[in-house]
C-alpha cells in the first residue's frame, strides 16, 4: 500500500473529470486539498472505477460498505502514525457525516 506524506482533512465536490471547464475547477480544488491535479483526478478516478466494480457485480450496499471499511481499516493501519490514527479516525467520521448531509446534534 502506498504511504502518505501527510493528512489532511477537506471536503469538496469537483466536477465530472470531463466536463466542460473541468480543468479550472480541479485546479481549484486540487490547490485547495494542497495536493497536484494529477493526484486529485487518479483519486477521482479511482472512485468512478470502484463504482463500475459495484455496478458490474451488483453489490449490496453492506458489502460495499464491509469491503470499503476493510480497504480505510488497512490504509490507516499500514500507512498512517499511529500516534494519528485517532485523528484520522475522527475526522473520517466528520467527512462521513457531512458526505451524508448529516448534522450531529
């Protein structure tokens, strides 16, 4: 598994990678996640690949999501300080809820 330089926290909607007028937006948000463009749009893509794998094979949603946690699980194991492995927890858990449009009381 790769490693990570650093964490950081963010949460942003970017465009279809094709898209009139992507490349400004992804820029945009490239530049404000502090990472390269190129970085960003193979995370983008990453994401649109596993959504055609989910597709194709007509997962459930509890698989996706048992096969998801097991994939964030090894990735902060493997490749995250443990001594920022709460935080990157906690702020997993903040990026969940407001992914989700969730306010916790």
């Amino acid at each position: 598994m790769p490693t990570s330089k650093r964490y950081r926290t963010s949460h942003l909607t970017v465009p279809d990678l094709d898209a009139p007028g992507a490349e400004a937006e992804l820029q945009k948000a490239a530049t404000e996640l502090g990472i390269t463009v190129v970085d960003l749009e193979g995370i983008l893509k990453l994401g649109q690949t596993m959504r055609e794998i989910i597709e194709e094979r007509g997962l459930t949603p509890p698989q996706v999501v048992a096969a998801t946690v097991n994939l964030l699980g090894d990735t902060i194991a493997e490749c995250v300080d443990p001594s920022q492995q709460i935080d990157v927890i906690s702020d997993l858990h903040q990026q969940l809820l407001a992914h989700a449009g969730i306010r916790p009381n």
